[in-house]
C-alpha cells in the first residue's frame, strides 16, 4: 500500500469541516489476498476509501479474477459485494468513478491469482476548531499586506 499528499480543501458551511486525500493503492495476489482498510477512531476524523481503478498486473494469468469489497452500508449491516470480475483477454482493467466507503473496509480477491491492483483516494474529513479559523483569516490578512513586484520600466528607442 502506498500514500501520497494529493490535495487538501475546506468544505461545508463556513469551512467548519476540512477535507485531506491521499493516494491508495494495494496489490492483491495468491499469496495476498485480502487488504483491509481501517484506522483508530478519532474523535473530529473520519477516514473514507474513495476507489477508482482496479487493474491485472502484467504477470496476470489467463484466468478470471474476481475483486470483493466488504464495508458497512448505510444501515451498518456488513456486506460483501463483488466490484470486479478481470480477465486478460477481455477486461483487464475496471474504472468505478468515485466509489466511497468508510472505513473499515477489506478488499478481497475472491477467485483468481492476480496481481490485481486496487487504487484510488484515502479521504481524511476532519473538524476544524474555531481557533484554527481564526489562525487561517489571520494568514489570509497577512498574504493581503504583500506588495507585488512591479515590472522593470523599458527603455524607449530613438527613430
């Protein structure tokens, strides 16, 4: 698995809420099968797997593969449900858009050897504390007092 910084924004009414992603990938295989998402809770921070792409890897069999995700939905009951069946021949890649869950979250390969590929975004929501605002509307105010840089006055030519 692997992160990377991707973007940060705020959201919600007067950017009461901050959101932070990161890259995600995992590759599943015979000898891996299974990947589970899932972070210690947090009292202001909520962690979401917003997948995108699901991709055999090159040293893939001709076999099918099938991807499983099991998470929670919006009852709370967990649920297994298959996001991809991959073939070399045929389908060896999958986009799923922007496909959200909150974690915790495991990824299976149900059948198959792989090495398939599962990427997306690991999403990071968190509460922003009024003192941060504050300390962000005075960065902003800072920013203002900068001068910009005029341009160098050209000399005019004689005809």
């Amino acid at each position: 698995m692997s992160f990377h910084d991707d973007e940060s924004s705020d959201i919600g009414p007067a950017g009461q809420s901050k959101l932070e992603s990161c890259l995600f990938n995992c590759e599943l295989s015979s000898k891996v099968p299974l990947y589970t998402f899932q972070w210690d809770e947090e009292e202001d921070m909520e962690h979401f797997l917003e997948l995108r792409t699901v991709c055999l890897g090159q040293d893939a069999k001709e076999e099918s593969n099938v991807v499983e995700v099991t998470a929670k939905n919006h009852q709370g009951k967990t649920i297994s449900v298959p996001i991809a069946n991959l073939h070399m021949n045929c389908l060896p890649m999958v986009s799923l858009g922007e496909f959200e869950l909150k974690a915790p979250v495991t990824i299976r390969l149900k059948s198959g050897t792989g090495p398939v590929t599962v990427s997306g975004l690991h999403l990071i929501a968190s509460e922003v504390a009024e003192s941060d605002l504050s300390d962000e509307e005075d960065d902003d105010e800072e920013e203002e007092e900068i001068v910009p840089f005029l341009p160098a006055k050209k000399k005019q030519q004689k005809l």
